[in-house]
C-alpha cells in the first residue's frame, strides 16, 4: 500500500473495510516472507526476495499511518469510555515504530540476499524474516480481534458515502 492509496483510503472509502483488505496483503507479504525462510539456505529465490523488499517498506508504512490518522482516531471516539482504549492504542503505535525500523534492516537482508551475496548470515537472515512476520501476524490478529471486533468498531459504523463514524 502506497501513501497515494493510504491518502485515497483516509478520502472516502470505508476504513474498515480497507484495513480488512491491507491486513490480507500484509499478510500475504508475511506468506511470501516466511517461504523465503523456508528457502534458505539453498533454494533462495533471489526475485521473489528484491519483490519482498521493495513491497515491504511503503506497504508498513502506508498501512500504518491509515491506522493512526484514520482507524485510531474513529477507534478512540467510538470507545471514548473504555479506560484502556488510548493505552492500547499507543502501544499499537509504539509497535509500528518497531515495525517499521525491523523492516528496514529486513529491506536490507532482502535486498542483499536477492543479489546474491554470499557474505549475507542465512541463519541471521532467517531468524529476522521469521521474528518479522510472527510479529506481524500477532498485531494483525491483536487489532482484528480487540480492535474491529463488532465491541469496537465495524464496517456499518462508517457510512459507505464517505462521511462520518455513528456515534
């Protein structure tokens, strides 16, 4: 997910909807990235790992910031009297913090196993694809179990033409 689509998502089209739709693509990247461990040491798919790397970056990113400047903020007004919503939010934010700096050394490992270098560590290189995706998939089914549970927040809560969340 580009920031061009994130900006796209954050006018008009129903958000939960569409973190629903970027939750399946970051999870099919995780997919992707975890038979690339599988792979290793000696069937490396060197093309599917430049795709990795260059899919990874923009789509945290951009899947990210529509959580925090879109979903969060209809999350938090949505359950304004649960006393736990703004800590768990920030925790959220904290962990695409994480995120986002573990793709970045990921991005790199991808990049320098898809050119084949052979001074890459293959089981350091695992263990950051494994610890990547597993964590990934953990938020993914944290926020869609806590956060667009039908308790929290669904698709009907935000009108199909654009406007705002129901109170």
């Amino acid at each position: 997910m580009t920031d061009d689509a994130t900006i796209r998502l954050a006018h008009g089209e129903n958000p939960i909807a569409a973190l629903r739709k970027a939750h399946k693509e970051q999870l099919l990247l995780c997919d992707r990235l975890e038979e690339i461990a599988d792979s290793l040491p000696d069937s490396v798919n060197r093309q599917k790992c430049i795709y990795a790397a260059r899919a990874l970056g923009p789509m945290i990113r951009g899947v990210h910031r529509f959580e925090e400047e879109v979903v969060f903020p209809l999350i938090a007004e949505r359950l304004k009297g649960d006393t736990q919503i703004e800590a768990t939010l920030n925790r959220l934010r904290f962990e695409h913090c994480e995120d986002e700096c573990f793709a970045e050394e990921l991005i790199e490992a991808l990049h320098t196993l898809g050119a084949g270098n052979a001074d890459i560590n293959i089981e350091a290189t695992g263990y950051m694809l494994r610890g990547f995706f597993e964590a990934m998939r953990r938020h993914i089914a944290f926020e869609s179990e806590h956060l667009l549970s039908k308790e929290a927040l669904t698709e009907t809560d935000y009108p199909k033409d654009g406007g705002h969340p129901q109170p």
